[in-house]
C-alpha cells in the first residue's frame, strides 16, 4: 500500500490515542536524557563512578531510538502505512 495519496481523516478517538502514545514517547525519552545528564553530573563530582556512568549513558541512545520507533510502527499502523 505505502504512504497515502489522499488525505487521511482521522476520528477524535484515533487522535486521543495518538496524543496518548506520543505522550508516553516523549515521557520515555525525557526519562533517558535525565539518566544521560544525571550520569554527567556523577562523573562530574564522582570520578570513580565514571565506567559505571559511562556504560550508562552508552545505552541510553539505543533506548530512545526504540522508544522513535515504537512510536512510529503505532502511527504508521493507525493510518495503514506499510513500508515497500
């Protein structure tokens, strides 16, 4: 099918559910960037934690392209978006 060539009309329960789920991706990355600063910060005052915060803030950018994705995948199915 791929992307829609006409506009695509959406119910208001369709556009709550998407808010809902845009919402929550934005809660899950805002909860990784603090952990990224948080970390920083620990470094900052505590150099002996740095390996410990440095593996952290390594894993933080692979759980916020899962929470982009996530996301994604939810809305292309809302609106029958399939990727050829």
């Amino acid at each position: 099918m791929g992307v829609p060539t006409t506009p695509a009309t959406l119910t208001p329960d369709q556009v709550a559910e998407l808010n809902k789920k845009l919402s929550h991706m934005r809660h899950e990355i805002n909860n990784q960037l603090s952990l990224i600063v948080a970390a920083l910060e620990l470094i900052r005052y505590r150099p002996e934690m740095r390996d410990r915060m440095l593996n952290t803030v390594g894993e933080q950018p692979a759980k916020i392209m899962a929470e982009i994705a996530k996301f994604s995948a939810e809305f292309e199915q809302s609106l029958n978006i399939t990727r050829d």
